[in-house]
C-alpha cells in the first residue's frame, strides 16, 4: 500500500471519529462510506443491509470462491475525554470501540481492489451497523439483499490494546466469548410496610437469586466451564417508607467461552427462577436481550490467516483463552466458515470502552496488507 493512499485514509479515519453515531443510526457514518466506495469503482453496491449497513462486491465474473470482509461501524454511549483536533463533536458518543478505524480499513481495501481486482471468484466488503448492541450481525444476515450471496469464507479483526502495535493474535475455536444479558421482573404484592404480611415482598427472591447465580459462576479463563454471571441493575419498591415493596427486577450479564455452554447455563438459569417463583410465591417473566454468539474460529480459516501473516513477515501471537468481550461477528461464524483476529493497538493504548481510547492510525496499513494478502491467497 503506498504512502499517497495511507495520508488519504487518515483524514478520513478522524472525521468518522469526530462524527459518531449510535447503533441504528449511523446515517452519515453510511453516507461517508458510500461516497468514498463510488471512487472504488465496485462491481455492485448496495446500500440498506440490515439498517445502514452497504455491501460493496468486487466480481471478477469467473468461477472461484466468494470471501467476505466485515467492519463494524457504530459508536458508544460514552463522554470521550480527549483533545485531539479530530475528538467526537457530538455530546455523550464517542468512538472508544476504533469502529472508525475498522471502517476505514475496509475503505483502504476497497481502494486496492480498485486498483487490484480479484482474478477469479469475487470478494464483498460488509460494512455493518448496530454491533455494540448484537443486532446488526443478524439484521444483515436475515437482510434479502445478503442472503444468496453465501460466502465460501468470511473474515473480520478487532484491534487489541495492550498488545504489540501490528501484531497479529490468533486463538483457534473460540474468540470471543458468548454473552447474552437477562431481563427479570418479579411481581409480588405491595402492602403497608407496618403489615408486610398481607404483601408479598420481592426482596427474598432477589436476594435468592443473586446468591444462587453466584454459586454458577466460573471465573477461570483456563477452564471448560468458564462461566460469568455480572449483576449489572437492581430495582426494588419506591421510596415510599410506608409502603412495602410488591415489584423488583434484576439484570445481568452472561459469559461463557462457547455457544454449547450458553445454551447450557440459560436453561439452568429458567429452571432456577421457575423454582424461586414457586416458593416465594412470585411472578417472575424473564427477557434476553443484546445476545452476542461465540465467535468460533474455523481451523482452515486460522491457517490462511496465519500464512498471510507469515508473508506479512508479521509477529504472531497464538493465544490461549478467548477474549471475554462479546462481538456479534460470532453470529456470522456460526453459519459461515471463517475468522476473527486481533491485531495490536499497541501497549500503552488505553482500553476498549474507555473514555480516552482513540484507534492507533499506524495500523491501518498493516490490516489493509493482511486483509489483501488473505484474498490473494484464496483468489489468486
């Protein structure tokens, strides 16, 4: 990649940056993207995929096998504290995720291909929206315009902080862990508080329920059964000192390293509340919301990516437990064979989600090379 194309791609990093917008409504994140794609002279683009999301496809009109590349797109809930010239202009979002620079990276790879079409088969670029809440992944797959493109392999990175600027992280099976949050409202009776026996508190069963959730938790990466169970939101009564309580609900979030144990743990979650409902004499409804499925790397995926790094002359860093973060990339990986990867954002990066995160420019051409390596090597 030459040097004209990266001083190209910078600028237009930071005005995604200073630009933000929320999952569902990245309007003008769609618009910025669709206007540079136009200069890439794609075979066909199309716009709308799952909300705001564009798929811009590469055919070269002879047979071979369909690769998909996927950025993610949306930005966070979150005050950014920095004072750099490209800081976010809107109050209270910010891009702490380096959405902005996954985008960016397709964009720079579009523009390869612009230059470097595929020989045979074809390649589509996904540009997707609402990841952070885990709904974009599954909008786009159920989208009719995606549906009969069926990818042979589909590939996407994640930039890791904390770890060595450019290097390349790799973890076989899963890589991200599975993570779902529940919703529980428990509806017993108010009374006065001078007679609580003629009510039915939902204090007891709150109580019963954090305490036996805990007892479910495995907080050991090395292990199988690794589970987190993360009590995210309390609510009980009103402040009403008068009055006894007659509604509660909880929240939490749950983790697990595969698809099979999640499945596994919210089963055994319903049936304890079913129980707890029963002798507490409580009504108890229960929703899941913000699901992100595993990501689970496929072994011929690993292998083209770790070839492509090789021929990077890049460092490789094989890891060994999964990241317990949730990417809604999982979902894709679930259906498709493929791969997420890490690449590092370098070691005094501050962390994902934190309000002085901003994704390390110096990257971009390292993932833009791979991206375009991986595709030389399935399509060459």
């Amino acid at each position: 990649m030459d040097e004209k194309l990266f001083q190209e791609l910078i600028p237009l990093r930071h005005k995604l940056h200073a630009n933000p917008e929320l999952s569902g409504k990245e309007t003008n994140t769609s618009k910025v993207i669709y206007t540079f794609l136009k200069t890439c002279t794609p075979t066909t683009l199309l716009t709308n995929i799952g909300g705001y999301g564009i798929l811009a496809i590469f055919d070269s009109k002879k047979k071979g096998e369909t690769i998909l590349f996927r950025a993610d797109m949306d930005a966070l809930p979150i005050t950014e504290t920095n004072t750099f010239k490209h800081q976010s202009l809107t109050k209270g979002i910010s891009h702490k995720c380096g959405h902005d620079g996954h985008t960016t990276t397709l964009l720079g790879f579009a523009k390869l291909l612009s230059k470097n079409p595929p020989k045979k088969g074809k390649i589509i670029l996904l540009f997707q929206p609402a990841e952070e809440t885990g709904e974009g992944a599954n909008r786009v797959i159920n989208d009719p315009k995606f549906k009969n493109l069926n990818p042979s392999y589909i590939f996407a990175f994640h930039n890791i902080p904390g770890e060595t600027l450019h290097q390349v992280i790799i973890k076989k099976d899963s890589f991200t862990a599975a993570v779902k949050s529940i919703i529980i409202k428990i509806y017993g009776k108010n009374t006065h508080a001078a007679e609580p026996e003629k009510g039915i508190n939902p204090a007891l069963s709150i109580s019963k329920i954090i305490q036996t959730f805990e007892t479910l938790s495995n907080n050991h990466p090395k292990s199988e059964n690794f589970s987190i169970i993360t009590p995210i939101h309390i609510t009980m009564g009103e402040i009403a000192y008068g009055t006894a309580a007659g509604y509660g609900e909880l929240r939490f979030t749950l983790r697990t390293w595969t698809q099979e144990k999640m499945n596994i743990l919210s089963s055994t979650i319903i049936t304890i509340l079913q129980k707890i409902s029963i002798k507490h004499n409580v009504k108890i409804e229960t929703e899941w919301t913000e699901e992100f499925k595993a990501t689970k790397n496929n072994n011929d995926a690993i292998n083209i990516i770790l070839l492509a790094a090789k021929h990077q002359k890049l460092e490789v860093q094989l890891k060994k437990e999964p990241f317990k973060f949730g990417e809604d990339f999982g979902l894709f990986t679930q259906q498709f064979k493929g791969a997420m990867f890490g690449i590092g954002a370098g070691k005094h990066c501050a962390p994902l989600h934190n309000p002085e995160y901003d994704f390390p420019d110096k990257i971009l051409p390292t993932t833009i090379q791979l991206f375009h390596q991986i595709s030389l090597q399935l399509l060459n």
